[in-house]
C-alpha cells in the first residue's frame, strides 16, 4: 500500500515499515517509499519471516545495528520496478531474497561462501541495511532468485529458517551416513525445517528433542523417527536410542544453543561426532581438551557454528520447496501485528514459523 502526502505539487510516497528506531524500540512508521536505483530491484514484500535473531538485534547495544532500520531478513515478493542496469527481471516476476550482502571480493565471497565474508561482518538486508518487514524493499538484483509459482508466504521462510539448517546438513553431510542418528535439538523455526532436510535428502535415523508435545508431535509429521522431550530424562532417553559412550550419534545439530542444549548435545555426540550450533542461543560449550574422564566433549568430535547459506544453497532449498520437499508450518500475522509476532516469539509461543504478511 503506497500512501503519498506531501505539501503543494511535491509529493512523497509513504509505505509502511517496521523498523528498529531506537535501540530496543520497534515500530511501524510512515517511511519513503524507496526507489531502485542501477543494479538495484523495488520488490513488493509479499512474506517476511520473524527471525529470533531480530530479537538479539532487538535487543543489541547501541551502536551496533543501524537506526532507524527496518528490520526482516527472510524475505519473498514481487518485483514492482527495476533500476538501470538490471537485466533478467521483470515487473511481476517473483522472487526470493537472498539476505547476505558481502563484500564480493574477498577470498570467502569469490569462493560464492558470502555466508563467510572476510571483510562483511552480518552484512545483509534488513540485518545491515533496511529489510523486509514493510511494504516495500530495495535489494540489489543479485540477491533475487526466481521462485516460479511457489507460494510466496511458503517462499519467504526458506530464505532463512530453511537456508540455515540446509546449510549445517551439508557441511555435515560426509557424517550422515545411512543408519546413523542425527540429533535435532529445538523444533522450532529452524528445526522444523531441519527435519525436512534430512528426511528428504539422508537416509539417517532422526531423533527430535524439544520441550513441547506439540512441537514433538510436528517434528513425527515432518519426518523424524523419535522424539524426546527436553528435561531431567533426556540425555538418558536419547543414550538409550543412540547406545552408550564412547558411541552415540553421530551429528547433533543444536537449534537453541543455551546451556542445557549445548550441554545435552556434547554429551550425546559420538566419539568422532559432528556438533553444529546453529541456534545463537548465547549458551557455552566447555572444551577442556584433556582426556579426564567425563571430557567435556569427546575425543575426535567436530563443533561448527554454521552461518546461514550460500546462495547456491538457497537455490536447492527452493528446488525442494517447489517438490513440496520442504514446507514451513506457518503463523501468519499482518503487517500491523508484527511486534505481537515477536513477542510470542520471545516468549516461545510460535510453532514453526512467524510470517508477516504486510
Ligand atoms: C542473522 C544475523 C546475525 C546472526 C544470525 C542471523 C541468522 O538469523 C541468519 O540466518
Ligand atoms: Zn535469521
Ligand atoms: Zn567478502
């Protein structure tokens, strides 16, 4: 919805937007409508997800986000106007936006691993720059992918919620072998999806953990062959399931990382493991490399803090969307509730994944 106001015969376009003001202060504001500008694209935001690292922008110290900054980094749309330059979109097409900006010249970005820009610490759209979450964005051309006729509010969370754990699965790929067990730990957003993923494209033995029945309950729809409820029992219950130490699974992929998930995971991977810590929890994971018995973690076993995707990654991910491989149990929420999303976000009431729809 584009309002225009303005004095005499100068006349500005207004959108809406929800953008960070102030450090902690989210809003919805009357914001000028952005224009394309050369190698650039004005998308109309059809979907945007809500991401818990909104949150953790949200809640940032001052300084380290920009403000005023419309915030939304998981993003589907339309393409309403093209800027100069721009070859290969149309008004009408429609597209996915790949959220990271690097640099696009260090060794990471000409290696297409933007996800690792060595000169681009977060850079993105709506992370370093104004996101999604309005009725209108500005990306560069380059970070659009065409998404044919899937659904765009199905699109959106694929940008990030499926990107990422799609990302963690395929650096751990050589580990997930036929018959070995994967862990997930959170089912929410990211873990959701992360089930999908591996039901779609492994053929291990997936084991859910999460404290909610109704988030365990998705986790069996979607594809995992046990669930355990977070808690006391839990580290017994999945020892149980992947057999005892110095066995174990084989990759555990953390979609929280607090203490209790990190805890939980080190103790249930393998010798020889794979830990992915996906979820930026803000939990520690002691490695105390000593050979004492209990190790903090044991011996042979890999920890990697996965950084959403490449976009080559996105592509797959969008590939497996439209086979119907990989669907987002979605919330919906309008443009104007988009602080009540993040809200029940913070406070664990969204299953599977926040969309605002502007
Ligand atoms: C965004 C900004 C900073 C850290 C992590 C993230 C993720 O949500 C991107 O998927
Ligand atoms: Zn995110
Ligand atoms: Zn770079």
């Amino acid at each position: 919805m584009r309002a225009a106001t303005g004095v005499g015969d100068e006349v500005e376009a207004t959108m809406r937007a929800v953008r960070l003001t102030a450090p902690g202060v989210l809003e919805q504001v009357a914001a000028p409508t952005p224009t394309a500008g050369p190698g650039q694209v004005l998308l109309a935001v059809a979907a945007v997800g809500a991401c818990h690292s909104d949150l953790h922008i949200l809640d940032a110290p001052p300084g380290l986000f920009p403000t005023p900054m419309t915030l939304g980094h998981e993003i589907a749309g339309t393409v309403e106007t093209v800027g100069a330059g721009v070859t290969g979109w149309s008004p009408g097409d429609r597209a996915a936006v790949y959220g990271i900006i690097g640099c696009g010249t260090c060794r990471a970005c000409l290696r297409g691993r933007e996800n690792q820009c060595r000169r681009v610490p977060v850079g993105g759209i709506g992370l370093s720059r104004d996101g999604g979450l309005a009725d209108y964005v500005v990306v560069p051309a380059s970070r659009l992918l065409p998404i044919g006729e899937l659904d765009l509010i199905q699109a959106a969370p694929l940008t990030d919620a499926g990107l990422t754990p799609y990302h963690a699965v395929e650096l751990a790929r050589p580990a997930l072998r036929p018959g070995t067990y994967c862990v997930v730990i959170g089912i929410g957003g990211l873990g959701h999806m992360a089930v999908q993923i591996l039901a779609a494209t492994t053929a291990v033995r997936i084991i859910a953990v999460d404290t909610s029945m109704a988030a365990l309950d998705l986790a069996t729809r979607m594809g995992a062959h046990h669930v355990v409820q977070a808690g006391p029992e839990a580290i017994e219950t999945i020892r149980a399931i992947v057999g005892p130490a110095p066995d174990g699974a084989d990759v555990v992929i953390d979609c929280v990382g607090v203490d209790a998930t990190l805890t939980t995971a080190r103790t249930v991977v393998s010798t020889g493991g794979r830990l992915l810590l996906v979820g930026l929890g803000g939990g520690t994971l002691p490695v105390r490399p000593v050979a004492d018995e209990p190790p903090t973690l044991p011996l042979e076993t890999s920890v990697e803090v996965p950084f959403w995707g490449t976009r080559a990654e996105l592509q797959e991910v969008i590939a497996m969307g439209q086979l119907g491989l990989l669907t987002a149990d979605v919330q919906t929420f309008p443009l104007e509730r988009a602080p009540e999303a993040y809200d029940l976000l913070r406070r664990g009431e969204i299953h599977g994944r926040a969309v605002i729809v502007p």
